[in-house]
C-alpha cells in the first residue's frame, strides 16, 4: 500500500505508454510536503542547537556539553537522511512485454551465486533449498548456471548438494507442472500440502534426513552414499579444516549432458570450495564472491549474476525477468550496474519484536536513494550486470558475451588456478575489479565505488516478494550481526574512500551524503545514549536539564520530538508497516543505539588504535524448540551471558529509578512537575520501550530471562553511575 498519488510515466525518452516500454516510474506526491517540513525543520534544529549553545556559555557543566554534542549528532543525520525524502520513487516492471520483444532465445545467460560459510550455523539442507529455487526459475535451462560457495570446506555441503542434484530431477518439473510459485522445497511443504505432492515430500524428507544426519555425524559415512558414489572424494576431507584446504570444484549438473525426469535439460549446478591457507587473507565473503567471478567466468561467464545468501529462496519465479526489465533497456543498460531487490523475511512473528524486516534500510531509503543514482546493494536479491565489476565499458548486447558451459579437464584446471588463494597477489581483484575489499560490508562499500565510477542501479520491488530469507530470531543474534555491520560501515566512513569526501566529489553531492548516512551508523550511540541515561540521572539529582513547561522553548522540544516520530510512523505505515512492527522498530533503534552502535563504535576505535581486529562472525540461523516458541509469542530472549545485555539492563534499571523517583517527586513536591516534566517524560518513555527487559531481568522463569550475572552487573553499573554523578555534582 502506498498513501502517496503518483502518475506513472516512462524511464527514458518518451512518456506515451508502447509495447516496447518494459518498466515505468513513479514519483512520490509527497516530495513537495518532504521538502517544506524540511524546511521548517532545519529552522527549528537551529534554533535548538542556538538556544543549546546559549545555555552552554550562560552555564557551563558536562551535561550540557552532551546535551549539545548529542544534539548537533542528530541534526547531523538528520540532515544527511533527508536524501531519501528528496525524491522517493516506486518503479513497475512489465515482463511479458519484454518477452514478446526479446522472445526467449533473446534472453541472457544468467550465473546465481550462493554462498555459505559455516554448516552449523548455516544448515546445508537450507542452502540446498536456495539453490532449487533458483534453478527452477522461469528462465530457459540451457543459460542458468548455479555457483554454491562453500567457505567453510565441508564434505557435508558437498554432500548436500549431490543429493540435491539427484532430487532436482523430480522437482523441477513438479514445480512448473503444477506452477508452483514457492519453489524452495522447505518453503512449500512447510505450507502443508497435500494430494499429489505427498511422494515428492517423502523424497525431499528421505534427503533432508540423510544431510541431517551427515551434519550431526560431523562427516559422509558408506551408509549414506548412494550406488556409484566413490566414497574416496569425502576421504580427501578428513585433513581440511575451515581455514586450510586445497581448491574443490565439482561439476554437479551440467545442462549439455544432464535432463530431469521428463527429458528436459537441467541448469549446471557448480560446487565451488575455494582454496584457503591461514597464511593468505581471505577476504570473508567478498573474497568468496571474488573466487565465484573468475570461476564462473572461465565455465560459464554469464553477463549477468544473481546474489543471493544461503537462507535467501526465490518467492518468485519470474524474478530475472523483472531485473531485465531493467538490464535490457537501451536507455539504461550502459551504464547500469545492478538491480537490486528488497531483503524480505518469512517466519517473522506478528510485531516484528527484533525489527527483522529492517523496513527503513531495505525499502524506504532504498526507494529515496533510486531516485538519485540508486539504491546501495544488499549483498542478496541482486542482478548484477557483469562488466560492471571488470571496469568494461558498455557492450552492444548482453546476450553476446556468455560462452556454452564447459566441465572439460582444461577448463577445470583454469578454474581451480583461479581458486586459488594465491591467485589474487599482484592483482586489481577487490580494489579495482569485482567485489571491493577493505570493508565487513563488502556490498555497501561495493556499490558506494561503483556508484563513485559512474554507474548507477534500480531498486525493483513487485508485489510479491521476489526473495525471501530468514532474519535472526535471536535478540544477541541480531545485535553481534548489527555490530559487525556498524564496524564495517565505519572503515568505509574514516577511510580515503569516504562518503562525506569522496563520495560528494566522485557520485554526487545527495549520494554521498545518502552514503555518509549509512557509514556513520555508529555515531548514533552518542545520542541514544546520552538520552537514553543522562536526563534520568539528573532528574534523580533533581537537576533540570530542559526548560520549564511554561518557557516558549519547551514547545520547540515538542515539535522536534512529534514531528519526528510522526514522519516516521506515516513512513512506515506508508510501506505496509503497521503500528505494532513500528513500535518495535523504533525500540530496536534505541536498543541497538546502547549496544551494538555503541559497542561497534568502541571496537572500530580500538581497532584503529592497533588494540584489536574485527572479526567476521556468522549470523546462526539454527535455533531450539524452546527458543522459536519464545519467539513467536512475542518474548524477548535474553538468555545468554552478553556484554549488549549489560548496557541494555543498566540503561532500564536508571530509567525505571528515575521514573519511579520522579513520580514519587510529582505527587509530593509542588512546581516539580512543571519544573522537570520532560526529563520524566523521557523517563516514562524509554521505560515503556524497556519493558521486555524488566520482564527478563524480574519477572520471568523460562529459558529467556536475563542471566542472574548479568542483571546484577546492571543493577550495579547502574548504581555506579547514580553514585558518580551526586559525587562529583554533575
């Protein structure tokens, strides 16, 4: 749903509608009320920050000083998110007229990459699902290629996916016999069906079991393999290890030789293991990206790629006809690097208690940043054109640059040189050519230089989602995952390359700020956390901190604060949102601002100090009974001993102390009220978003409360903190 009335016209030339037009645009009716209450705005954040500095050199003292830096933050970003709100777009795509004009044979060869890195916290058997949902698109078999990274060089994932190049056979051509349109396995008979399908689920359970059962074991015994199999090539894998093994590529399926049950061709289905040696640096995932480019290019070499991570199945079987909608159209193709669809997420319980839909950076600033030069790459639900990561210069056709896929010794022989770890010294690879090195965000930093090089990209985002993954259901999970974000946003941010430099000088003046939005994530913890402790501390201390209620400023403060979390909720609403998923969005906003922004920020610094190194860690998608239970109730699980549960519980306990202080002091002190009503409002406030975490700190039993340990620290540091600011007078 959308609240805005556009009128959609033609990207390119003409604005009357033709068969040849395959996509259209649309521009928000709501750019001109963007622009106006920005205005205003921008007036009254100067007039806070004149009023602020006033106060601070009338009456110097440390809390106005972070009262004053915490404020400039947030003009700070605030002013850089207007970008999204300068020109939103909404785009429509139109696939059947595009197959009428190309005709299938038209139609470029596409290469999917898959990666993975860690079997147990990535199960196999969802890779595997992934990757049948990609090989069943609506796409003519004999230019669909499916690359499978596996960089944690498990015999298991290996396993999988023989077993899974077996099961294709059959599901193929029950997906498009029946037309399914959820053609992940997992996903369609979690749907409960029935009838017909009952034989095909006993297939998919029997393979599931056996892959299960491989993992657990920690190896691929005899009894698992089926007639023919030479047990000798699961030998080689009892000395690897994640980070020391020679390169591994098999050739799966291969479309030339190999057909499904009714006699139609199959799509090549690659495994690919790159080589790893503790004494090269890998790169993370866009060294595994980086790998999967030159592999596919010497067996395949495709001019377009598809991304998607290991939990991301296609929703959508016409998906690649949607991107090249876009890719194929004379007007854009020149310079058009990607198209990138939104992150969606199935198994999100009824309000979204995580904020897993990530709404605001994956369809909201996405859409304000296509009208600009384009939305930044997710690193999953991406078509990316081909040239755009070897520095080629347009091409007259897309079609023209794939090769037949070849599994030929030789062609092998190149394609494990290319693998190798070694291979990339001396090279352009991550600073020139392909996925770009020097950030945990290898997607954000990726885009950001490509858009810097003059290319630019289309948000695509249809009706019904084109992709579907599975967002951390774990409240520890989501935070490291948000930390590791914010540590490599930050490298991009104080780097040579950074938006705020070289993004306004090489993009332009509204994407590199639209960029600088994003690097500087971190920053936020300067104000969320000063807001989130320091007036609950003074109004305990009985020291005012805001004007009085009668004072003609106080209502500046209450502009500010409704108009901003009003935009916000008709944003949200805007994009299908509804008020309890807003609700829980803006309360992982302040959560995250205390713990993984601030924890972030802490790590980047000392890393750049040489005190230490950010780790890349994988997001588990793996949870218990117990834990999926707690989660689809709508319960907070705070069951692990965590440092981000340390913050999060001292934060709650300051301002449920202040809350009930101030409260006490309301009914019994005359004037106190009109005197501090807005240090109780923030009281009130942050209480009622922290009351999850007073649930796990007191009141529950079950396996999700807050450790003892860990709610005793809080209330400690906590104490610590009163105790500083009456001693030394704050």
């Amino acid at each position: 749903m959308h609240i805005s009335i556009s009128v959609w016209v033609r990207v390119g030339v003409e604005k009357k509608m033709t068969a040849k037009t395959f996509h259209a645009l649309r521009v928000s009716s709501f750019v001109a009320f963007n622009r106006a209450h920005a205005f205003l705005y921008a007036l009254a954040i100067l007039a806070l920050l004149r009023h602020r500095l006033a106060c601070l050199i009338s009456s110097p003292s440390l809390p106005l000083s972070a009262l004053f830096l915490a404020d400039l933050v947030l003009a700070v970003m605030w002013v850089a998110s207007q970008v999204f709100r300068w020109r939103p777009v909404s785009r429509q795509e139109f696939p059947d007229r595009l197959l009428r004009e190309v005709g299938s044979d038209g139609l470029p060869a596409l290469d999917v990459f898959i990666c993975t890195a860690d079997p147990h916290k990535e199960p196999p058997i969802s890779v595997v699902g992934t990757a049948l949902s990609a090989m069943s698109f609506d796409y003519p078999t004999d230019r669909l290629s499916i690359y499978v990274s596996d960089d944690g060089g498990s015999a298991v994932t290996l396993f999988a996916f023989m077993e899974a190049a077996r099961f294709a056979r059959h599901w193929l051509p029950f997906c498009k016999q029946n037309g399914l349109l959820e053609r992940s396995p997992d996903a369609y008979f979690r749907s409960n069906k029935g009838g017909d399908s009952e034989k095909m689920k006993m297939m998919y359970l029997t393979m599931k079991e056996k892959v299960e059962t491989a993992l657990e074991r920690g190896y691929v015994s005899n009894d698992l393999l089926s007639s023919g199999e030479d047990d000798e090539l699961f030998e080689r894998w009892k000395g690897f290890t994640r980070h020391d093994h020679p390169s591994v590529i098999q050739v799966l399926l291969e479309g030339s030789k190999d057909s499904d049950i009714s006699g139609n061709a199959l799509p090549n289905l690659i495994y690919v293991s790159r080589e790893k040696r503790r004494t090269s640096h890998h790169h993370f995932k866009a060294g595994a990206l980086n790998a999967l480019l030159r592999v596919s290019s010497t067996m395949s070499h495709a001019p377009v790629i598809l991304t998607l991570d290991c939990d991301t199945y296609c929703s959508d079987p016409r998906s690649p006809l949607r991107a090249l909608c876009y890719l194929l159209d004379p007007a854009l193709s020149s310079n058009l690097a990607f198209v990138q669809f939104p992150q969606r997420f199935y198994g999100i319980n009824k309000n979204d208690i995580y904020g897993g839909e990530i709404k605001r950076l994956y369809t909201i600033t996405a859409r304000g940043k296509d009208g600009i030069l384009g939305p930044s790459y997710f690193g999953s639900g991406c078509f990316i054109s081909r040239r755009c990561l070897q520095g080629i210069p347009s091409s007259p056709s897309l079609a023209q640059e794939a090769r037949v896929p070849s599994s030929s010794e030789s062609v092998l022989r190149k394609a494990h040189e290319v693998a190798g770890c070694t291979y990339e010294l001396g090279t352009k690879w991550g600073s020139v050519m392909g996925f770009r090195y020097g950030s945990l965000v290898e997607d954000y930093y990726t885009s950001f230089r490509l858009h810097c090089e003059g290319w630019r990209s289309v948000f695509c985002n249809p009706v019904r989602p084109a992709f579907l993954g599975d967002a951390p259901k774990s409240l520890n999970d989501v935070l490291g995952q948000c930390k590791r974000w914010c540590v490599g946003l930050l490298e991009v941010g104080f780097s040579r390359y950074s938006p705020l430099t070289f993004g306004t000088t090489n993009a332009s003046l509204l994407a590199g700020l639209g960029y600088a939005y994003d690097a500087f994530w971190g920053i936020w913890c300067i104000p969320v956390t000063t807001y989130g402790l320091l007036p609950q501390l003074a109004l305990i201390c009985q020291t005012p901190l805001f004007p009085k209620v009668s004072d003609p400023w106080f209502y500046l403060y209450v502009y500010l604060f409704t108009a901003a979390y009003g935009q916000d909720l008709v944003e949200f609403l805007a994009d299908d949102g509804t008020i309890g998923r807003w609700w829980s969005d803006q309360r992982m906003w302040m959560i995250k601002g205390v713990t993984a922004y601030l924890f972030g920020s802490i790590q980047f610094a000392l890393k750049k100090i040489g005190i230490s190194a950010a780790e890349f860690n994988v997001t588990s998608k793996v949870m218990e009974d117990e834990q999926c239970e707690r989660y689809e109730r709508g319960a907070f699980d705070l069951g692990v001993q965590s440092p981000f549960f340390v913050a999060l519980g001292t934060v709650a306990v300051v301002n449920l102390s202040s809350l009930v202080v101030g409260i006490a002091r309301a009914a019994t002190t005359e004037g106190f009220l009109h005197e501090q009503f807005a240090q109780l409002f923030l009281s009130g406030f942050v209480a009622a978003n922290c009351w999850p975490i007073y649930g796990a700190m007191f009141l529950r039993s079950d396996g999700g409360r807050m450790p003892r340990t860990i709610t005793v620290i809080s209330l400690t540091v906590a104490g610590l903190l009163l105790m500083g600011f009456l001693v030394f007078d704050v």
